[in-house]
C-alpha cells in the first residue's frame, strides 16, 4: 500500500474522509513546526521584554525554556503519531478525557492562534518600516499590521503548495540568517571585542519582593513567547504524507533545532551590546546593536532576510487556525459549522475558515493596542493548553497503545512527570506576578466566554452524540 493510501486508510479509522490535499514531506511538515516557533520572531520582539526584566542576564532563562517544552514537544510527538488529525489538541484531549474538555482545548488553542497572528505581524511591521525609511507611527504600524494580515489570507485561500514554497523557502532564510550573523557577529567582536561580563550584567533590576530572582524569572516570558508552535506540524497532519512518522519527527527536530541556535544567537547578541544603557532603552535593540556592530548594510541585508522569516510565521499560524477552525466545523462544535467546513475544490484549503481567522486577527489588531499585551497573552496561553493536554495524557499514560511512528517507551512516565512540573512552574510565572495582572484578566475573560459558549451552545448536543467526535471506532486511548 501506499504512503497516501495508508495515511487515507488512517483517517477513515478515525471516521473522517480526506478533503485536503496531502503533500507535505518531512522538510515542509518540520519548514511548518520552524517556521511557527520563528525564533526570529519571537526574539526580536520579545528581548526588550527580557531586558526590561532582568538586565542581560535575563537570556539565561532560555535553556530552562527549551528543556522544559522540549519534554513537551516528546509527548506531543507521542499524541501526533497515534492520533495525526487537523485539531491537534481538540483532538487529543477529546479522545484522552471527553468531548467537553477537548472543546474547551480547542477553543483555548483557537483564542491563542487568533491572537498570536497580529502579534507577529507587529513584530515584522518596524523592521519593514526601517528597512525602507518610513517612520513608525502608531497609524503607520497598525496600517502595515493590516496590510499583513490581509496578504497572509490571500496567499493561504491561494493554495498550500504557495504557502508551503514561501515557508520552506524562509526556514532557508532564517537558518541562514540567523547563522550568518552568528559567525560574522562573532568574527567582528573577536577582533573588536566582546563584553561577556553583560552575560550576567543585571542592570540592578529587582521583582516586587527586592529579590532578583523574582525579576529573573520575569525574563521567561521571552523563551515562553517564542519556542512555542512545535505542534503546528501536527494541526497540518491532514496534509502530510506518512504523517504517524513524519509529524513527531518534524515536531522534535524544529523544537531542539530552533531551541540551540535561539541560544547560541543570545549568547552572540548580548555579547556585542556596546551601549547598555541605549540598548536597554530601545524598542528595538537587535537591529541597533546589528547596525552599531556590523554597519547599515550588513545589518540591513539580514534585516531583510529577518521580514521574510517573520512573515512566514503568521503566515503559518494562520494556516494553522483555519485547520482548527475547519477540525472543529467539522465536527459541527463550531458556529455555522456547514460555511467553515467547507473545502475549496480548487486549492483544496478551507477558505471561509481562512478569511474569518483574518477578520479575528484585525478585530484583535485594535483590541489589545498593546504590544507587550498580546505578547504576554500569546506566552502564557500555549503553556496552559500544553498543560491541559499533558495532564489529559497523563491520565491514560498506563493504556495508551503504542505507535510504530514513535514511542517514549519506558520514558513516558519520567518525561510527563517532568513536564508537568515545569508547565506548572511556568503558568504561575506568567499569570501570577502583578507585571501580568492585564495579561491574566484577558485570558480569565476568554476562558469565561469559552465556557458560556460551551454550555449555552454545544454542551447538550455533545452529550446527546449528535455532534461533536464520532469516538465509538476510536483507538483504544
């Protein structure tokens, strides 16, 4: 039989039919778990916040980030090999506990992937601007932003072979990118000298309690916000060939991949600082300290390189939420399920779902205003649904079959046991502290409407089977 035939064979066991095209090999399903994660994205935007934090020293929060979603990642890898659907964790948590909570993950997941999108496109809006001169007004920004959101619809709705030649093409971009600047970085501050004494510089930043640490741990946010979207490879399983194989190795690789040179490239950066106290004061402090390190041109060169990389991650993330969106409809656990299921004959992409994930990301656009708000939010709410999930497969962690794409074996229990200390530690640090008070009131409200939804709307259908999952020729979970 072939790949295609036995991925086909797959999904009818779980009693879905394929509709969506289903090409991606393993460079374009791991292209889609990079490009997501966009360390690119998530460091250029987030290491003021890091900086604002904790001083320079606020980097080293990074490694304790990449292990602990790292043992994420491995269990994630698990769930895709044994259930490779479009809805990733609705499905997951839904097949491991029940319909409701696995509707409740999915609407949390749908809130993050909504959000998330305007959130990197105001990352890649002031390079664009000082790329090309223009000077960044608030209106300019927002306009951009905008603009941004509207072409990532049109390039999804065309098809994902165009999707997927841009995305390939930027995971080139940004592995080039940000390598190249490891190296030519590095050979000029051999010469012209490093300070590696900011690497545990604090800049006398201190939490409410006067302790360091406190501040410290505030620097997480950076790491939380940016090695997230590994589990984008699973939500397009649909599309991937040999998908019980090839999804968890793309998931694990672009984890560990993207978490070693995000790194090294901190450790670089923060090395070449020259001005501490202007850099600290920048709202954007990588492309100064490029440009007072490597010159204009240089600088911009990589800069450019930088715009492609972050554009492919909203890019992807919009992907990533229509194939949520067309998971959920499909079930019909989602408001005018017929119009959001629906599959374009032609680019075989769900492109009703595609243009509403836009239209909700400019709504949220001039909603939140805030940058530091949508960051935040989109920190904390991937670590609450990966705990959710990781806790739904705790619970099963002693029956769940094995997989001939990938098992942890023996390292299951360790591996979740582990990862569920971290994902706690890591959800207190981002919605306990008084510095994420707003951060925590949003995602309470869209918690809150969540569960109105649920209730008012789906809740009795999904206990009466009409809608929801059909679970009864399931796998044994």
């Amino acid at each position: 039989m072939s790949k295609q035939g036995f991925d086909s064979d797959a999904l009818q066991s779980f009693s879905y039919k394929q509709e969506l095209q289903r090409s991606l090999k393993f460079f374009s399903s791991f292209a889609v778990a990079f490009s997501f994660i966009s360390i690119t994205t998530g460091i250029f935007s987030s290491y003021s916040l890091a900086l604002g934090a904790a001083g320079p020293a606020g980097i080293w929060t990074w490694p304790f980030v990449m292990v602990g979603h790292l043992l994420v990642a491995l269990i994630f890898a698990d769930l895709s090999s044994k259930i490779p659907l479009s809805g990733y964790v609705y499905q997951w948590v839904s097949r491991l506990t029940n319909r409701g909570f696995g509707w409740f993950t999915g609407w949390a997941a749908l809130c993050y992937l909504i959000i998330v999108v305007p959130t990197v496109d105001y990352g890649v809006a002031p390079i664009f601007l000082d790329l090309v001169g223009i000077k960044s007004t608030t209106t300019v920004l927002t306009t951009v932003v905008l603009i941004t959101i509207v072409i990532q619809a049109l390039l999804n709705i065309y098809g994902v072979r165009i999707a997927t030649i841009i995305n390939n093409s930027a995971v080139y971009t940004e592995v080039i990118g940000f390598i190249g600047i490891i190296i030519i970085l590095s050979f000029v501050l051999f010469f012209k000298g490093a300070d590696f004494s900011l690497l545990t510089y604090t800049a006398h930043k201190v939490g409410s309690n006067g302790s360091y640490f406190t501040a410290f741990v505030l620097a997480v946010v950076m790491g939380s916000y940016t090695l997230v979207g590994f589990e984008a490879a699973a939500n397009l399983a649909e599309e991937t060939v040999d998908a019980n194989k090839t999804v968890p190795k793309a998931i694990v690789f672009s984890m560990l991949l993207a978490g070693l040179i995000g790194f090294i490239f901190l450790i670089i950066i923060t090395s070449g600082i020259k001005d501490i106290n202007s850099i600290m004061a920048s709202t954007s402090p990588i492309s100064d300290i490029l440009q007072s390190r490597l010159g204009t041109a240089v600088a911009d060169f990589f800069l450019a390189l930088v715009i492609v990389s972050i554009f492919a991650c909203g890019l992807i993330i919009m992907a990533s939420a229509s194939r949520l969106i067309y998971a959920l409809a499909r079930d019909n656990v989602f408001f005018a399920s017929n119009v959001f299921k629906k599959v374009d004959q032609k680019h075989n992409v769900p492109y009703n779902a595609i243009i509403l994930v836009s239209v909700l990301g400019i709504i949220a656009v001039f909603y939140f205003g805030k940058l530091s708000l949508l960051i935040g939010t989109s920190a904390a709410l991937p670590a609450i649904i990966y705990l959710i999930t990781v806790v739904a497969y705790a619970t099963k962690i002693k029956t769940l079959p094995d997989s001939d794409g990938f098992k942890l074996g023996k390292w299951r229990l360790p591996v979740t046991i582990l990862a569920i200390i971290w994902l706690v530690f890591e959800v207190g640090i981002l919605t306990l502290p008084k510095d994420f008070l707003p951060t925590t009131k949003v995602i309470l409200y869209l918690f809150l409407a969540g569960i109105v939804i649920y209730w008012a709307v789906f809740r009795s259908r999904i206990k009466e089977g009409k809608i929801g999952i059909n679970l009864e020729k399931d796998l044994d979970v």
